[in-house]
C-alpha cells in the first residue's frame, strides 16, 4: 500500500496535472469509476490504476480485477494519499495513469466505416475543458464517426475534458490539428463543412445535415473565423428568440448533431 505523501509515484501523478509535463511524458491521469468503466469498456490501455478502498469506487474489486487482467499495475494506497494525486474535491477512490493515444488526421479516416455517410464534429479553437468534454459526449450519443479538435486553446488530455466527457474521450477516434490542416483533410475526405454561424441565412432545420458531414463549432468568445467561414459549404443559424445573442457552444454542437442524426435516421428508418 501507498502511504507515503512523498512516494516518487505519487509526485509524479501530481505532476500530471501540468499541460507540458503531460505532453513531455505522454502520460495522463484517468480518475473515477464512470470514466474508468468506460475506458475498460472501450479496451483503452491502462498503465498503472490506484485504488482506495476507503472510498466508494476503490473497493469495485471486478473493475480493478478487470484492469489488472488486461495488465495495469494497480497499487492500493492510502486515503490520504489518494486524495493527494485527486483533482477532485470529493474523490470516489480510482484514479489511472495512460499513454496519450494516436490523435492524428489519419486514425480518424481509419475510424470511419462508411465514408458516404460520415459524421464528423470540429470544435475549432474551443476553450473551455468542460465545453470540449460535452461535445465529445454528444458525439459519442449520435455515434459520431470521430471529433477534430483543430487549433487546440486547450489540452485534450487536461484533467477536465476527461471529467466532462465522462469517459466519450475512448469511445469516439479523435483528433488534434492546425486549423488549416484539418480544413485540408476534410477537402481530401469530400464531407460537406457545414459552420455553425449565428450570422448565417439558413437555420439549422432548413438545412440538409444527411450526407457526409463536417459540423464546424467555433470558440465561446468570437466563433468561428473568416476562414472557417471561407470553408464552409453552408453555414447555419439557430434561431435566438431571447436576449441572449449566442449559446453555449457545446449546446449548438448538441443541436446539430442530433439533428444530423435524425435526418439520417429518417432517410433509413430500418
């Protein structure tokens, strides 16, 4: 058992909550049993699993059983100890240690089952972590062919995005690039980039979210940029009754998808 606040393992645990100690050792910290169920659900690689039984989730024998079957390290520790390498106020007791996975261009295409009808969502330039994460679980709810995160303002391994996501950051590809690069690889592919732009003519129903599809969501603060907009095959609106002049862009993303997914659904009600 872990006991030791100062144990080298748990330093470095700590220390995975630093953006470029994550990018240097291309390691990241998986914590809570929902996301963890998930991430064994998907077959994700666990390198090391702590568990406190302690607390609620750290006595789950079969989950933990099932980690050290497909070959993690797993290590019972302290309360004390866990609630150190925790991020979170109120910790449930299971917290892992992963190699940061293949987010390139190329794993989404490999992903995609039939081009013809793909689904994609880009969040361009997101920068809230709990914004990224919902978006992940909406595409994951739709069975979206994969996210691009393009022009990254946040780390898709921070701590929050797998927290928000609630384990959809295994369960759907992603990838990360340069905007330009992603607006390359989506010409290459043949989707139609549809922009979500509250200055856009169409509303979101009026327009044909059936075929191979992009669907292009822009930062919280200034949306997407003229660049984007250049890309797009068409840009829709959703209407704003209120006062409000914008929604949250995890909410539009939301929007978008299910509708995209309703009208294929539609043209395939078998």
């Amino acid at each position: 058992m872990l006991t030791s606040l100062r144990n080298p393992r748990v330093r470095e645990v700590v220390r995975l909550r630093n953006r470029r100690r994550r990018q240097r050792d291309g390691r990241f910290v998986i914590e809570g049993w929902r996301e963890l169920r998930c991430a064994a659900e998907a077959g994700f690689p666990i390198g090391s699993l702590f568990f406190c039984p302690e607390l609620p989730a750290g006595a789950d024998a079969v989950l933990i059983r099932r980690f050290a079957e497909a070959g993690a390290e797993c290590e019972e520790t302290s309360r004390a100890v866990f609630e150190r390498m925790s991020y979170r106020r109120s910790p449930d007791g299971l917290l892992a240690v992963a190699g940061t996975p293949d987010i390139g261009l190329d794993a989404l295409a490999a992903g995609c089952a039939e081009p013809r009808a793909a689904l994609w969502l880009v969040a361009a330039a997101i920068e809230v972590p709990g914004n990224l994460g919902a978006m992940l679980r909406s595409a994951d709810a739709v069975g979206a062919d994969g996210v691009l995160v393009a022009d990254p303002k946040i780390d898709l391994f921070n701590p929050n995005v797998v927290r928000a996501s609630i384990g959809a950051l295994f369960s759907v590809p992603v990838a990360v690039a340069e905007a330009e690069a992603a607006r390359a690889w989506l010409r290459a592919q043949g989707v139609c980039v549809v922009v979500a732009d509250p200055t856009a003519d169409t509303l979101w129903a009026n327009a044909n979210l059936a075929g191979a599809l992009a669907i292009v969501i822009g930062s919280e603060s200034a949306g997407v940029d003229d660049d984007w907009r250049r890309a797009a095959d068409q840009t829709v609106r959703l209407p704003m009754a209120g006062r409000a002049d914008s929604l949250n862009a995890a909410s539009v993303a939301a929007v978008l998808l299910f509708e995209a997914r309703r009208q294929r659904d539609v043209q395939s009600p078998g």
